[in-house]
C-alpha cells in the first residue's frame, strides 16, 4: 500500500524546489504551510523546511517526519500519536499498527495487510484552520513592530473516537489532536485535547500519558547529534524523556531512541475539570553547532511568545516616599528612562485597597505617564509567600508557601486587577510565581489533591498572566512562563555576584550575559546594578555615590545597553551631578538610536576572561543595520589586536561597510566564511563599538 513512499519524496522535493531554499536564519523562506493529499493517498504537512506525513488507513498515524534541510528522515518508526487514559483504561490514540516492524520501519516494503490497532482510539475526521493565539497581543515597547500574531501557518486538527468495545461511556468520548506548522521555520506545536457530552463528562476521570511519542533515528536524538529540539510550552509539570526500545522490542545492535512527551506528575482528574494539555514544540534544526542551534531556538520564543521583545528600560527605586518618586520620574524623564519600577523592600503594596493609597498612587502614575514614564511594582505572589493557613501549600515537607490552586489565586488576581484598573499600574514584578510543586491538600478551592495540584496550579498561574498581558500589564517574573504572557525573567546570574566588589560583579555579569544569549534573546533576561547595597558587599560593591565611580558605572551601562539587555538599576536616583547625568543619557540615546539592532540576537566572538580583549555581537539580516559589535578591554594595559568577526548570520554576503562609533564607514570584503578581521587598539578600561552594514 504504501510502497514508493520514498520516491514520493523525492517528487515532492522536486516540486517545491526545496533543494534551493534559502537557509531561514538567514533569508526569508516564502513557501507557506500546507496540507495536500499525495499520490498514495496519505497527508503532507509540510512548510519547505520540514514535513510531517501521515497514513490515513487503516487507520490516521504519522508515517515521516522529514527535514528537507537535510534532506533525512526523523523518524525510524511508528508509535502511537499520543497515550491517555480512561477510568484507569489506556488507550493509544491511534499510532502503532500490526504488522509494523518496531526498530526500524521499511517505508517501501509495508505490507499490504497492516492493521490498526483494535484497542486503540481510532481516526474520524480532520480539519485545518489558522493558528489561534493563545492570548491578544500588540506590539509596544520597542517590540517590532511587523510582528506577526498569531504566526502564521496552518494548524491541523484530528479528531479520535474509542474502539468498539470499549465502555459504553468511553464510547462518547472525542480526543482532539492539533498539529500546528509555522510559515519560515522548521517548528511545529502538537497538543492534545478531549471533548465529551457534558452527562459523560461526570463519570470520566482522565490521565493523558503521552502527548507525544516519537522514535527517531539516532543522529537526531538527545544522544545523538541532537539535531531536534523538544520543548514544552510550560515551566513547570512536563518532562520530555529520551529513551531506548524496550528489551524485548530489541534486535541485536538496535538499541534506538525514543522520546516521549507527558506531564510529570501524572495529573488524574475529572474530564469536567480538564481543559487542554501542555504544547510540544518541535524545532528541526538539523544541527549542533551552538550558534546555529540557539538563534533557532530564539527565533522559535520571539515567534511563540512576541512579547518578550519588549525591552522598556527601568529603574527599581528603594525609597517610596512621594518626594523622592517625583524627583526620581524627573530624573528619568531628563535621561530618557522608560519605566519606573517600585523595588522590593520600598513599602509598595499592589495587593492594598486603601483608596487613599490607590489615589495617591494613581497621582503619582498620572504624572509619571504625563512625562511618557510608566510605573510598576514587585509583589511576591507565591513561592515562599506567606497566606493564611487556609491557602497554604501543603506538600508534605517544612516548606511553607502558597497553594495557587487555592482560594490565594483567586485573592491575588483581584487586589491586583483592582489596583491596576483603578491606578493606571502596567508594570507588575511577580517574585516567586508558582514553581511546581505538589499540594497535598484535599480542600483547596481550585484542585481535589495532589494528582491535579500541579496542572491546576499551572493554569492558573499561566491564566494570571494572560490577563495582564491582555491588559496591557508588562510582567518581570524570575521563571518562564514566557508562553502564558510574561515577559521577562532572569537572565540567570546568581544573586549574590551583585554583592562582589564593583569591577568582579561587572566581570562576571559579562561573562554570565555571554553564556546566557546562547539560549536567550537579550530582551528576555534582566541583569542587576546595585546602585545602593543589595545582599551585601557593602562600599566596595554599590555604585553610590555614582559621580565617584564614574568608570565603573559607564562599564556597566555600556555594557548593559550594549547587550540589549534590560538591567534593574536598582537605588533612588539615576543621576547625581550634571557629569553622570550626560553619561547616562550618552547610553541612553546610543540604545535608543540603534535599540532595534541591539535588541537582536548575539554571535559570540570572544568570552570575557579578562585578559584581554573580549566580544559580543548582534546580527540581524532583516534590518538596515546588520550587525553592531561591542568590544572591551576590561584590562590594565594597552590591547591591540586582529578581531575576526563572523557575519554570516548578519545577511552579508560580499561587502559590509562598517564603522567605529559613528565616523563615515569603511568598506571591507568578506572572505569565504563571511568574516571581517579588523584591527583593534583600545587603551586600558576602554570600550568601543562598530557599527555594520
């Protein structure tokens, strides 16, 4: 039935002409996601970087799952398309077929006589639609503003019944499997839900096992090259797990792997109760190369989650009195500051609702908006946070904290829905959102125990944010609940290298923004200045009074700005004699003039070890400005030498004009491999940066 399947392939390829598409990181790639019907009778979703085929009969499974960059199949075998369970009954959604073989699956010798799999949830329909976002968005903020959202492409839904056989209330029961494939890039979102008559509803409890289950050949696995990326939309509750056949599936030297997307915990509830499973996301890359595998994976966040491309810059202020916070708006305004953030430790409360402090907070906001300002501010909502006894997180440990599946949930989001309505606040620190651990407790508001404690807490912490960003409401949270609506996070540093002296913590924050643009965009990661003592350190790790550390401060909004990435300057003011006020303006305005290049992603060219010269550098091929290269000398000594700098990524291809710090730019060919060499001389302590295009 399903012989010549390769040959089809090669047709297909052929006929998109795939063997010339562009490489997507580099070039747009045109060809739109579609789902057509091959000669041999099975569906092809496919965008011209990657294609996902599916057997139809006897039953609906995925028989490829195809890289046309390498022009190399994913897939070594079948397995099921997902695994739930039903009143303690499993079912494969529909998947393995008899007769297949398990280790390796021959596509142009399937017998004729393959059956589906009598026990398990068989196919019934399926339709295509555009992909829905999963919460409104518009881009503000210095986000780009040709962001597309929801992304485009073509999702494709598949619907599922249960065998015959199966109880008669099972019977009534519809699993929902939507695949989505996005235009321009090798990524797919698969999920899971389930749809059942409201009477049938009541006698069902649900576990899905599996949203996922793939065996691949061996260079794309974990253990492999690792040439796919698997992710799911949550942070906590899932786990993606690579795995070897069973022994017994086993032939002599197999040994191949698997993967298996499922939560974890397990969740067991009432089908009233569920509403969707978690997102997997599936990033064919088809690579190893560190650079090459995380711009895709970035490219994958600013796709799936637009607003992390935010980049407001902020300052956390320490004292609140009405005073020093209109003195400090006017400071902001003069240097051209964006947002206002009330610090940890200040006395902001956004959970009060004394309508004296509501007013004089929205007098304060109102005069901050007047001078183009916004304000926010911290609240710790939920790891170590203290509750009453009743909404108390009960996990079994000396842990105290709260339950976001308790009545907690619904307390905080309308103190905070009430502060921000009645206020004008759009800016929200959440300190210790949920962290995923299990609640125990049997009369909570929101869950029935610990098997769903953790989905129930999940969704209503992503819910929390969708609301605010729905709402306008730009969310700093230390976790990643980038896909729910936050923004922004931790960069990744270890608090306490803010409490080492001045020139230590500035060294190491370098270093720490180097590794962690491997994996994240410059606009999804804040870093810290401690303007006045934070953990500790005392005089030789603050940076008051700023007019005395002069350098030390230009290091470090130099390098800050330089990386595109947000920092919490964090004391009272940001200014303190006119000379530190021109400083902080001069980085300001250098942001502020190339901000859409210097929020774009970073080549690595050289780690600071603080020896000598050290790099990094922001590549776009979609901009006018392709690539802006900060350098440093962090050493005691003059440092000359030749810096390669790798412009493949920037859309060069023969000639980049560049220039140092503004003067008229210098024409200069790319050798082979896209790089430039040029020359550096810098003196001791001296930055400098260049400009390419």
């Amino acid at each position: 039935m399903l012989e010549w399947l390769c040959l089809v392939h090669a047709i297909l390829l052929v006929a998109s002409n795939v063997s010339a598409f562009p490489d997507w990181l580099v070039e747009e790639v045109t060809t739109k996601t579609t789902l057509t019907k091959t000669p041999r009778g099975t569906l092809l979703l496919s965008n011209g970087l990657i294609g996902r085929e599916f057997l139809l009969t006897p039953d609906f499974t995925t028989i490829d799952f195809y890289s046309y960059q390498k022009q190399s199949s994913l897939l070594r075998a079948m397995s099921p398309e997902a695994v739930i369970s039903l009143n303690d009954v499993s079912y494969n959604i529909s998947g393995v077929l008899t007769g297949v073989p398990r280790a390796y699956l021959n596509r142009t010798a399937l017998a004729q006589d393959i059956h589906a799999n009598p026990r398990a949830f068989h196919y019934v329909s399926h339709s295509t639609s555009a992909p829905q976002a999963p919460f409104a968005y518009k881009p503000k903020r210095g986000a780009p503003k040709d962001i597309v959202w929801p992304p485009a492409g073509l999702r494709l839904d598949v619907r599922f019944r249960a065998p015959f056989g199966a109880p008669s209330v099972h019977q009534e029961v519809t699993v929902v499997l939507h695949y989505e494939m996005y235009n321009g890039i090798p990524l797919m979102a698969k999920w899971l839900t389930v749809e059942a008559p409201s009477n049938a509803q009541e006698n069902i409890n649900l576990t899905i096992l599996a949203v996922e289950a793939l065996a691949v050949n061996w260079q794309w696995a974990e253990q492999g090259y690792n040439w796919l990326s698997i992710e799911t939309d949550q942070p906590h509750g899932t786990e993606v797990q690579w795995s070897i056949d069973p022994q017994q599936h086993l032939m002599p030297g197999s040994f191949q792997y698997n993967v298996a997307c499922s939560f974890k915990p397990i969740p067991s509830l009432p089908l009233t109760e569920f509403s969707e499973s978690f997102r997997v996301h599936e990033l064919v890359h088809a690579s190893n190369d560190p650079e090459r595998v995380g711009l895709a994976k970035k490219r994958k966040l600013r796709l799936l989650a637009p607003q992390t491309q935010e980049n407001p810059i902020f300052f956390h202020m320490t004292d609140s009195s009405d005073k020093a916070v209109l003195k400090l708006i006017d400071q902001l305004y003069e240097v051209g500051f964006e947002m206002l953030i009330y610090s940890f430790g200040s006395g902001f409360s956004v959970e009060s609702t004394d309508e004296k402090y509501l007013e004089r907070m929205k007098t304060i906001i109102s005069y901050a908006n007047s001078k183009g300002i916004e304000v926010g501010g911290y609240d710790l909502i939920d790891w170590t946070r203290t509750v009453k006894k009743e909404w108390r997180a009960d996990t079994h440990s000396h842990y105290q904290g709260a339950c976001y599946a308790s009545g907690w949930a619904d307390f905080l989001l309308e103190r905070v829905l009430n502060f921000v309505n009645k206020t004008g606040l759009s800016n929200l620190e959440t300190d210790g959102p949920y962290p995923g651990y299990e609640c125990h407790s049997t009369n909570h508001s929101h869950h029935n125990n610990a098997q769903d404690s953790v989905y129930k807490q999940l969704m209503l912490q992503g819910n929390f944010y969708k609301i605010l960003q729905e709402l306008g409401v730009y969310t700093n949270q230390p976790d990643k609940y980038f896909y729910q609506g936050g923004s922004k996070t931790a960069m990744g540093y270890n608090e306490h290298q803010f409490s080492l002296p001045r020139w230590q913590d500035l060294s190491v924050s370098r270093q720490g923004m180097f590794d962690d643009t491997f994996d994240y965009t410059p606009t999804v990661g804040w870093m810290f200045l401690p303007l006045v003592q934070y953990h500790g350190g005392g005089a030789a790790a603050i940076f008051e009074p700023l007019s005395q550390h002069m350098v030390e401060y230009e290091w470090g909004l130099a390098q800050y700005f330089g990386a595109g990435v947000a920092v919490c300057y964090r004391g009272y003011r940001v200014y303190d004699t006119e000379e530190t006020k021109m400083l902080v303006k001069k980085w300001v305005d250098f942001y502020k003039l190339h901000r859409s290049i210097l929020t774009s992603d970073i080549i690595h060219v050289q780690r600071a070890d603080m020896q000598g010269i050290d790099c990094f550098m922001h590549v776009n091929p979609r901009l006018q400005e392709k690539a802006l290269a900060m350098v440093f000398n962090p050493t005691d000594m003059v440092q000359q030498t030749n810096l390669t700098l790798p412009l493949y990524y920037s859309g060069l291809h023969s000639t980049a004009l560049i220039s140092q710090e503004g003067a008229p730019p210098v024409a200069m060919a790319l050798d082979r491999k896209y790089n430039v060499e040029i020359s550096i001389s810098l003196k001791p302590l001296q930055i400098t940066w260049f400009l390419i295009q």
